[in-house]
C-alpha cells in the first residue's frame, strides 16, 4: 500500500516532467524559427538600405545593376535559410519562388531550390504516424512498404507502397510536429509579412496573400479535408480522355495519412529536357483546360498550380495530384467577379471599372481614369484579348515587373487597388498558370478555348473535341 500511494506522485511527476519538456520543445523550436527568419528580414532590409545609399549619386546603370545584385543576394539567402524549415514558412516560400519570374535568372536559381524536395523524416517516425493514424505497423497494412520516401515536401512525404489487392499506391505521411509548427507560423502574421516582403518583391501586396494562407493552411494539415477535394476532384474528371486525377484509397487514409493511387510519369524537368515541341504544346494546352476548365465549369479548382503537383506523359496528357489547397466558388465570389472578367473581354473599360468597384477592387470614391485602371488590370489577359498569342518567361517577367511597379505610370492605381481576399487564391492559379505556359513557350487560341468553358462555343482544337465527346458520352443514358 505504501508503494502504491509513493507511485501515484511519481507517474504524475513523470507525466508533468514530460508535458513539460514537450512545451520547452515547442517554445524553443518557434524561438528558433521566429529567430530565423527575423534574422533573414533584417539582414535583407540593412543590405536594401546600403543599396540604396549607394545607389543614391550613381548613374542609372549602376543603381539597377546594384538591385539586381541585391535581389540574388535575397533569394539566396531565402533559399538558404528556409530550404530545410518545413511548414507555412516552406510553403510561402514555394509561393514566391514560382511568381517570381520578375527576378533575375540567378535569383530565380536560388528560389527554383524550394520547389525541389526537402530533407525527408527517419523511417521510424514515418511508421509512428502511420500506427498512430491506422492502427498498425505499414507492414501489416500493406503487402510492400518502403521506408525511403520518394519525395518530401513543406508538410509531408510519400512513401511508395503496394495494397494487399496489389495495387501501386503512394502514401503521403505527415511530418509529426509540423502541425504545431505551422500553427506558431501562422499566429505571428507579421513575421510572414517581413518574410515576404524580404523576398526583394516589396511592391506585392503581401498582406492579402499571407491571410489567405494562413486560412487555407488549416485545411492542408488536414489530409481528411484533402482526401474529400482530391475525391471530388477524382470524380469530376473521371475517364477524361488527357486530364487524370490519382483516387483516393479510403480505407488506408486518415488525418494524418494520404493514400491513393500510384500515379507514373515525367517529372517537370525531365519533361522540359525529353518532350518533343508538339508534346510540350499539347501538355500547355492541358494544363490551361484543366484550370481554366475546373474555375469555369466546374467551380472548384486546385490552388497550387506548381510542377511538383504534376506529372507528364509520353502523349502530353497530364496527371496532377495534391489537393491540399483547393478553392470552391461561392455563388456571392462569382456573381462579384465574372462581370470583372466579362468587361474586361470585351475591352469596356468604364464597365470594368464599375464592376470592379462592386467587386470590391476599388472604392466607390476612387477617381481614377477608367483608361488607365483597364490598361493596368487588362495585363494579365493579354492573351485573351487577341485571337493567337505566345507565352513566353519575358512576357510573364515584364508583366508582373509592370504590376508591381509602385512608382510607374500605374502607381496610383497601384495604391488605391485592393485584391479581396477570396480572389488571392484565383490570382495565384492565374499567375501559376501563365508562368508554367511561358516555360513551355506554349502558342494556342487561348481566348477561344477559355470562350468553350464561359461561353460553351464549339471546340477549336484537337483536344477541346476529345473534351468534348468525353462531356456528351457522360451526359448520356446508360
């Protein structure tokens, strides 16, 4: 008895001691991180102020010559700092780097590094997870389990396995911790914002971005909410004859664990290296219908639209995966925005202002020139304004470097325009998209293939008729 009632203050003190050390743990790891990246903000704003001191007297081709180093020297350290820190810091580092195409070709290098993968977890604590999400050691939950990921990213990694039926399957494990990781990230917003501004992309309205990050990363921890998008994803474009989305295995999924279907194929860059010029068209012209097609037809759309979530085939269809972000409109968010885009088409210019002004894009007391406001905002769509149009890496740089130029002919549109927080998302896909498609130097009737998911005009392309008896043959009886 006297042991018994001596042991109960010894678990307790134990548990105590153990809650504890867990507490210090996470105190120190956000000490760290928040660390990191202050230091990275004030490295990266004592050497802007040096530049422009000394830049203050010198010509004009010094004073750019002495930004552009600035900007490597940024995405270097960016990359340096933040390439092994998983979680919301990794992840708005990956959403810089690939809109950054404004940056010089080696501050561009630098950030490319985020985009690949990440140092990955032991095998051990992978295991962990999967046994605390599905009850029992991998080994017994699939027929071949292995331990080294075949890559890892800012929340998790994946494993390739095979399901006791013997189908290939790749396993998506999140890292243990990275939730209290991100959590810390998110609750200090204005460390976010001096990352990013740290990022030599000051003129871009960080704020609307980084809350719209820290709303949908809630949603990205949560591989349940991921499996139900990816599903639904799954279902839409079921049997598309050049658009496929990998299914989800529910019975080997959790909160913390991702499982569905193996899906093969080229990465970016073996693509880029391999694929013939028709191909590399042909994967362009994929990609713009699968996103233009999921905005405009579908209402609901994947918001991360970077290479790592896509993988080529020899034909130029495409498989993209993960759904950890995906946007689904409201009928509130598309009666706002489409009279935007319809004025915007048809190069009203006093009817885009009106209707960006409902929207939400300006105040009602904005006294701005309706030419001036259309000829900044009608940037991005360029080329849908025009019957054949080229992306190319110069168009996509020159156009963003116009948009963010807060002391150019623009700058006060720049000031007194506002991005609604529910667009940040689709800003992104549309900048996401327009990068890829310049990377592939992709040509197309691409405002008459956008008109096929708008308007529902006939197909003006190879693809746009396979879509489209793929659309009849699932309209029609059984």
């Amino acid at each position: 008895m006297v042991r018994r009632s001596v042991g109960i203050p010894l678990v307790g003190g134990a548990v105590a001691a153990a809650v504890a050390v867990v507490a210090a743990s996470d105190r120190r790891d956000r000490f760290v991180r928040s660390g990191r990246v202050w230091w990275l903000t004030a490295r990266r704003s004592a050497h802007w102020a040096t530049v422009k001191v000394r830049g203050a007297g010198a010509t004009e081709e010094k004073r750019a010559r002495l930004e552009e180093q600035f900007a490597i020297r940024t995405a270097e350290d960016v990359a340096k700092q933040l390439g092994n820190m998983k979680g919301a810091i990794m992840k708005a580092g990956q959403m810089v780097s690939f809109i950054a195409d404004g940056l010089p070709p080696e501050a561009q290098a630098a950030l490319a590094t985020l985009q690949a993968d990440v140092p990955p977890m032991a095998p051990s604590l992978a295991e962990q997870v999967i046994r605390e999400e599905l009850g029992a050691d991998p080994e017994k939950l699939f027929l071949d389990w292995n331990p080294v990921p075949v890559a890892a990213a800012s929340i998790g990694q994946v494993h390739r396995a095979v399901m006791p039926d013997g189908r290939i399957v790749a396993v998506k494990v999140q890292y243990p911790g990275v939730d209290r990781a991100i959590r810390a990230d998110l609750d200090n917003a204005e460390l976010l914002y001096g990352m990013f501004s740290a990022m030599a992309l000051r003129n871009l309205d960080v704020k609307a971005l980084v809350d719209e990050l820290r709303m949908r990363m809630a949603d990205e921890l949560d591989y349940e909410h991921e499996a139900g998008c990816q599903s639904e994803m799954a279902a839409i474009y079921a049997d598309h004859p050049f658009i496929s989305v990998p299914a989800v295995i529910p019975e080997r999924s959790a909160r913390r664990v991702l499982t569905s279907e193996w899906a093969d194929g080229m990465r970016w860059e073996e693509f880029l290296a391999s694929a013939p010029e028709r191909i590399r068209q042909r994967a362009a012209e994929v990609i713009f219908r699968f996103s233009q097609g999921s905005v405009h037809g579908h209402g609901v759309f994947n918001g991360d639209p970077h290479p790592g979530n896509y993988r080529f085939h020899a034909d130029g269809s495409v498989t993209f995966l993960d759904f950890g972000l995906v946007k689904r409109w409201t009928t509130s968010e598309r009666d706002q925005l489409m009279p935007v885009l319809d004025a915007l088409l048809v190069q009203d210019k006093v009817a885009t202002v009106a209707a960006m002004v409902h929207a939400g894009f300006l105040a009602p007391d904005h006294g701005l020139d309706p030419d001036v406001v259309w000829e900044y905002v009608s940037g991005p769509y360029q080329p849908y304004l025009t019957d054949e149009f080229t992306f190319t890496r110069e168009w996509s740089s020159s156009t963003l470097a116009r948009l963010l130029d807060i002391n150019g002919p623009y700058a006060e549109v720049v000031r007194k325009l506002n991005l609604p927080t529910s667009f940040v998302i689709l800003d992104r896909v549309v900048w996401g998209t327009s990068a890829l498609l310049g990377r592939l130097n992709a040509s197309g009737r691409w405002r008459a293939i956008l008109d096929e998911y708008r308007e529902g005009t006939a197909p003006v392309t190879e693809l746009g008729a396979q879509e489209a008896a793929w659309r009849a043959s699932r309209r029609a009886p059984l």
